[in-house]
C-alpha cells in the first residue's frame, strides 16, 4: 500500500478581505483630496454659497478624504469655536449640489465626487489626550510630583 503526501492546504478569508493590511490613501487621492480643500476653501471665501448660516460661520476645512476611485469626497468640517456644528452641517448639505457642481468646475477630474459632510471631531480627541496627559496621575508616574507617594 502506497501512502500520498497530503498537499497543504490554504485557509480561505471570507468574501472581501484581503491578507494586506489596510491601506494607505494613495497619492493620487491625496493630491485630488487637497485639490477639493483648497476649491472648498475658495468658494468659501469668496462668500460664493448664499446661505445665512453658512455666511454666518467662520468654517475650516482641514481634510477631504477621497476613495481610491476619486468618486467620493468625505470633507471635514469644522466651524470656528465648535459652535453650531449641526446647523453648519445641514445647511452644508443643502447646498451640497452646488458645491459638488462648484467643486467639479475648479477641479479637473473625469467625474465630479460626490461629497459628504462630517464634523472633524480631531480637534476633541487632541484636547482630551491632552488633558489626559496634564492629569496628577500621569504627572506622579512620569516623576514630575516629588510630593506623589510611590
């Protein structure tokens, strides 16, 4: 009787997953998600939407996020002092025909992305690790508080 060497075997991943970590933004939408900030940012300052609040709000826009295919555009927000967000956001959204057609005529892409409105909650995130980070727990175990008991 002749034994056969099994062949190994591969482990199939479920339907859309890869071996590769994920990743990266590749350059070309880094570059076409600057593209879109800075014609955001124009418009906005040329005061080119004609809504009351958005005319009302000091806005920053300090990140678009493109998919890999530049057909979607995800635009952070953030109106000065964190103040209105909602009504910031919604009054973005109203006007978001017209600043995907705005967007399409400063931006040279095959398609014009469709966009979406988030409020950048990065800024939250640093103020809270930064508290964390002056707290009298973190100042006794870095040795900061000669006074801490150990």
């Amino acid at each position: 009787m002749v034994a056969h060497a099994a062949a190994p075997t591969e482990v199939a991943l479920p339907r859309g997953r890869s071996r590769q970590p994920a990743k990266q933004p590749s350059q070309r939408a880094l570059r076409a998600g600057e593209l879109v900030r800075h014609a955001l940012a124009e418009i906005l300052a040329r005061g080119d939407v004609h809504d009351p609040v958005i005319a009302t709000h000091l806005i920053t826009v300090p990140q678009v996020h493109m998919s890999p295919d530049l057909r979607l555009a995800t635009v952070y927000l953030m109106p000065l002092g964190g103040h209105d967000e909602k009504d910031v956001l919604a009054a973005f959204e109203r006007n978001k025909r017209y600043l995907r057609g705005a967007i399409a005529q400063r931006v040279n892409l095959k398609f014009a992305p469709d966009i979406r409105f988030r409020i950048d909650e990065r800024f939250e995130a640093a103020a809270e690790i930064e508290r964390l980070l002056r707290s009298a727990q973190v100042k006794r175990d870095l040795g900061g508080d000669p006074g801490g008991t150990e």
